[in-house]
C-alpha cells in the first residue's frame, strides 16, 4: 500500500500500478473493512476514473479498458487517488464514491 517509486512515463509500470491497485488492493481492502459503500473492482475503476476527470470517465476515455488508454499523467494522477483510498479508507471510498454518483446523476 501506499506511494512507490514510479519510473517517469513508463506507460507499462504505470497500467500495472493501477490495474494492481483498482483490481486487487482496493477490493480486498474494502472486503476486510466494514461499511465500505463498495467492494467490487468495477466500481472502484468507476471511482477513481470518474474523480480523475470530474466528469463521467467514458466521456473522456475511447477505447477499453480505459486505464489503457491514459497518458501517463492521467494514470499517475489515477494512482494517487487509489492511494488516497488505500491510506483514508472508507472515509475516501464513501467521499470519492458520492462525487461520482453525483456526476452520474445518481443520488438522491
């Protein structure tokens, strides 16, 4: 968990940080703690991309799956929003979640 070293604009390096992060650590994080508003995989790439653009991702992304086509700002800045999940916890899922619903037209 946490920050790490990232080689500048390896694209590689980079898909796998976040693939690691969005796929694995988030939902696993999620599943041992309680009160998470999500668990699955799906939803935290919903998450983070949504806080990434502050829009709905797939207004901004073409092609799937939409990590893959990020420039390498865009993927660094997508990591430090998972890391801000993985440090914060549910605090940051239950916020970061609210903001992408928003966007999506989703809550109440």
């Amino acid at each position: 968990m946490g920050q790490e070293t990232l080689d500048g604009d390896d694209l590689s390096q980079l898909r796998e940080t976040y693939r690691r992060k969005v796929h694995e650590e988030l939902p696993a994080e999620a599943q041992r703690s309680d009160g998470w508003p999500i668990h699955l995989d799906h939803c935290f790439g919903r998450v983070v991309l949504d806080n990434l653009f502050e829009d709905e991702w797939y207004d901004h992304v073409d092609g799937r799956p939409a990590y893959e086509q990020l420039s390498a700002a865009e993927l660094r800045a997508a990591i430090d929003i998972a890391d801000r999940i993985l440090e914060n916890g549910q605090p940051a899922a239950e916020e970061l979640n609210e903001n992408s619903l928003r966007w999506r037209d989703k809550l109440d």
